[in-house]
C-alpha cells in the first residue's frame, strides 16, 4: 500500500506541476489581456466612427442632386424667357398708356374735344 509520505510526495509534486502550468498559462496569456482591451477600445471608436457616418449619410441623402440642379436652371432658363415676353408687352402697353395720356392732356387743353 501507499504510506503518508509517498502520498504527500505525489501531491507535492503534482501541486507544482499545477502552478508551475498555472504560472505558464498566466504569462502566454498576459499579451491577450492587453490585446482584449485595446480590441475593446478600438470596437467603441469603430461605433462611433460608425454613428457619424449614420449621421451624414442621413444628411446628404437629403440634399439636392446634381439632376435637381440642372431642373432648376433649365426651369430658372424658361422664366427669363417668359419674364423677356412680358416685359416685351409691358412697352406696348407703356406706349398706348403714353398716347392715352398725351390724347387726354391734348383734349384738355384745347377746350375737351372737336367742335
């Protein structure tokens, strides 16, 4: 049988095993702790960064093309066109409203009509 002191012996000697393995394990290990909170840093930046590009692409999902554009010059294009027509007919109107005005300041003066 196994007396006391081969017993202790066995467990002495596995007990250094396991720390000596623990020990091992613990300094492997030491890089990926600092790994883990550097992944963990650069993730919460990354969300960030993520959060602000959300933001912007909502931004300029909203603002106006370069088609949007190119409608409103050819639209602004064709109101200067019809604002020329009007002003065109706004002069007629100018010199009949003058002529009106001189027929009237004529007839006023030489007594308001023919006799």
């Amino acid at each position: 049988m196994i007396d006391a002191k081969t017993l202790e012996a066995v467990f002495s000697i596995s007990g250094m095993v396991f720390g000596f393995m623990a020990l091992i394990i613990a300094w492997l290990t030491r890089g990926s702790r600092a790994n883990a909170l550097e992944i963990q840093k650069l993730k919460d930046d990354n969300d960030a960064q993520a959060d602000r590009i959300k933001s912007l692409e909502t931004h300029t999902a909203n603002l106006p093309t370069k088609d949007d554009f190119h409608s409103l010059d050819l639209k602004l294009s064709e109101m200067g066109g019809n604002l020329d027509t009007v002003s065109t007919k706004l002069e007629a109107v100018g010199r009949v409203a003058n002529r009106i005005d001189d027929y009237l300041l004529t007839n006023t003066v030489n007594g308001g009509g023919k006799s």
